[in-house]
C-alpha cells in the first residue's frame, strides 16, 4: 500500500513538473539553440513528420530507465519513486501529445478534447504562442500564463493608450498544419 502512495504522489510531482520542463526547454532552448529544428513546428508541414518530431523522444529513455529501475531495482523508496516519477513522465507524454499534437494542431483524431473547457483554453492559448512566436512556451498552463499577460497588457494598455494584446509580429504560423 505505502509503494502505490509513493507511485502516485511522485508520479503526480513529476507530470506536474514536467510542464514547467516543457516551458523552460521550448523557450530557452527549442527556440534558440535548437530553433534550426523547432522551426519545422512554426512553417506549414509537409507530409506526415516534421524534424521537430524528433524532440519528442528525448524524454522516452529517461522515463523508460526510471520505470524500468523502479521494476528490478534493489528494493526501497527509492525504487519506488523512480517507478512513480517515470510513470508521470510517461503520462505526462501521452497528454501532451494528444492535447499538442491531437486537438492543438491536428495530427491525431481528438477533436471531441475541445468539449472539455480547459482543454479548449489550453488549445487557444498555443495558438497565441503560434501567432506571436512568445509565450506561453508551456502548454498545460497556457491559459493562466495568457491571462496573467493580457491583465498585465490591459494595465500598460490603460497606462500609454496602447490596444491590449498587440505585438506588431505577424508571423507564418500554420496552425491547422504546423
């Protein structure tokens, strides 16, 4: 019984932060170092794959040795958190891939995620980021990090007369395609 509550507190700790990991590594490092391959995320798609795809697999390994660890480890805690955190690492990858690439940009037949409301704001909000190329670089949290920008939009927007929500960048963000 102790082992299933380490397996969900740490698998619930590790989907949990593998959001604000998204965040960092797509804004630090998938739009800058990395951009030469990101960009195939940002332009129409050709075919079935874009290079970006192959950022996906980065984590699989990681996630797999933590699960496979937590199932022939010398026993303990600390076998048993590995299992949980590469269990909410894998979960995490399964949503994201069918709220990022499923109901967000179309390449999986999820559409019905859209009547869940927070999952429709979440599909809004990475649609900002496709439209603006800045944040939010996270994706379960978009709606709040959208938010949080737009009252701050609307207090400078009241403050110097400018319209809420401008950025001058227009981009070529193919949002069904990308």
């Amino acid at each position: 019984m102790l082992s299933l509550v380490l397996w969900i507190v740490t698998a619930l700790a590790a989907f949990a932060a593998m959001e604000g990991w998204a965040a960092f590594l797509h804004g630090k490092v998938w739009h800058r170092a990395l951009w030469s391959v990101h960009r195939s995320h940002h332009t129409k798609r050709r075919g079935l794959f874009e290079r970006n795809d192959a950022l996906s697999f980065l984590h699989a390994p990681i996630a797999t040795g933590l699960i496979l660890y937590g199932c022939v480890g010398v026993p303990g805690p600390l076998r048993e958190a590995a299992f949980g955190f590469g269990l909410g690492m894998t979960a995490f990858g399964v949503a994201y891939v069918l709220v990022h690439d499923g109901l967000v940009h179309r390449r999986l037949p999820v559409s019905g995620l859209a009547r869940i409301p927070y999952l429709a704001r979440v599909r809004d909000a990475h649609r900002v980021h496709h439209s603006t190329g800045g944040p939010p670089y996270g994706l379960f949290l978009g709606p709040l990090v959208v938010a949080r920008r737009a009252a701050a939009g609307g207090a400078r927007a009241a403050r110097t007369g400018d319209a809420v929500g401008t950025t001058g960048a227009e981009s070529d963000i193919h949002v069904g395609n990308a």
